[in-house]
C-alpha cells in the first residue's frame, strides 16, 4: 500500500495495514523522516509499480489536492487497482443540526470544504473510494490533551452539533473498505454521537477535576480561521451507510467512549 501523506491518520492507517500484513510505501515532506519525496515523480512511480492500493489523506490547498497533482499523470501507468481518497464531512455545509447523509448534495461553507468537494471530484475520475471524516482525535491530539495544556478554547456555542471520529476507527473503517471494494463510493466514516463541543469541554473537565475555561468569543484573535470555519457548520452526520455496507462498527462509538479510553492511557 502507498499512503500518500504520512501524518496523523496515515500513521493509523500503516500501523493497522502492517498489522494485517500489508507492506507500506508512504510519503512525507519532511526529509529527515526517510519517507517518499512526494514531489519526485521517479520515487512516486517505483513506489506505485505493483502496490495493490493508494490511499491519499494530504488535505487540498488552494492549489488544489496536491496528491492528485503528484500521482494523477503516473495513474496511466502504474495505478494501483484500489484507490482511496479521505475527504472531510465538510463538503456537507452547515444543515441548521439536521442528519446528513452521503446522497446529500455537497454544499461547502468553508474554503476548506470546498476545496474537499473539488478534490474528491478529481479522485472519482479514477475510481476513488472516498471517506468523509469529521473532527479526528486520538492519543496526543484530543480535548484530553489540550485541556491538560491549557490551550482548550471554549466558544460557547451549545446548539453547534457535529460528529467525531477516533483516529483508529478511521483507519479500521479504510481498511475495511480495502478487502469490500467499491469504486466511486463514498463513506461516512463518524462516531454515532454527534454533541456540541461545549458538551464534551464539560464532561472532560469534569472526569479530569479541572476548572472550566473561560469563555472564548469567536473573534477573538487566539481563535484559528480553522476553528471559526469549523464553527460554520452544525450537523448530524449518519455512519449507517459504512456500517451497512462495510460491516464497520466505530470501537469508540461515541466521545465519552473515547474519552474514557484517553484517560486510562495517559
């Protein structure tokens, strides 16, 4: 297997696919890692030659979804005959709290999303399995940690509803995909209960004995253009297509399960 962009979820990803005996070929920007120069077009094409399945989680910029660009003029020759492509829940827009599912048109109400929409466009163009997460977290990247380093910012926003994802049901759900093929599929890869954040910032504050933190205004120049673009959008998001199809059921089914499970690993 290729992975195209070794960072958090693509670790899961090759650790999983190890695991079940898979050989991994992975790409990283940051040479010291020893990884595939995804800008060197021989490397790309020697680590495609023979690999059974590609699979791309490099996020789009606003020159587009910078794997296709990298590996869509070697696909003639040497694709691979499973391909995947990890978009975000974001293509959805805001849906004022209402369930969303995978037949829904795409409406993007953020840069990032719609960059998501014309990334996934490109992929199905080959074929692609495409998987629609939302918020990932896991070990070293959840409220847990934040929390603990004093860097939560709490916008107090209790009707903003939105579903998550621990980083290792995502990468068993991509696996899962792998050996129940479906071209030009897409899947809602989500836990099965979406909650605002302020919801989960009190109940982690609570298990761990810490004070609430103040109150942020979204304005507020300590909050990031991603978060105030995550803030755009407030939905229910519906897995019921993953767990029909793929026979996937998320470990973690919702945050206070992964919130549990954080805690006992610390």
């Amino acid at each position: 297997m290729v992975i195209f962009g070794l960072g958090y979820l693509g670790e899961a990803v090759a650790r999983q696919a190890e695991a079940a005996g898979w050989t991994i070929r992975a790409t990283s920007r940051d040479p010291e890692r020893g990884l595939i120069d995804p800008t060197d077009p021989k490397a790309l094409g020697t680590a495609l030659d023979g690999a059974e399945a590609l699979l791309v989680t490099a996020a789009p910029t606003g020159a587009g979804c910078p794997g296709h660009a990298a590996l869509a003029p070697l696909l003639a020759d040497v694709a691979p005959p499973w391909i995947g492509y990890v978009s975000s829940t974001a293509v959805y827009g805001d849906r004022g709290g209402g369930w969303v599912f995978e037949d829904a048109a795409l409406n993007a109400a953020s840069i990032g999303g719609a960059r998501r929409v014309a990334a996934e466009r490109a992929w199905l163009g080959h074929g692609a399995h495409i998987f629609r997460l939302p918020a990932i977290y896991g070990p070293g990247r959840s409220t847990v940690d934040r929390l603990r380093a004093g860097t939560v910012r709490r916008v107090n926003k209790p009707d903003q509803i939105f579903n998550r994802i621990h980083v290792e049901d995502a990468a068993a759900g991509i696996l899962v995909a792998l050996v129940r093929p479906s071209p030009g599929r897409a899947w809602n890869l989500t836990d099965d209960d979406p909650s605002s954040m302020e919801a989960v910032i009190e109940a982690a504050c609570a298990r761990l004995g810490l004070p609430l933190p103040p109150e942020t205004d979204l304005n507020d120049p300590s909050v990031t253009e991603a978060m105030r673009g995550f803030y755009l959008d407030c939905k229910r998001v519906s897995n019921a297509r993953a767990k029909a199809e793929l026979g996937w059921r998320p470990r973690y089914r919702t945050w206070r399960d992964g919130l549990e499970a954080l805690i006992a690993q610390a």
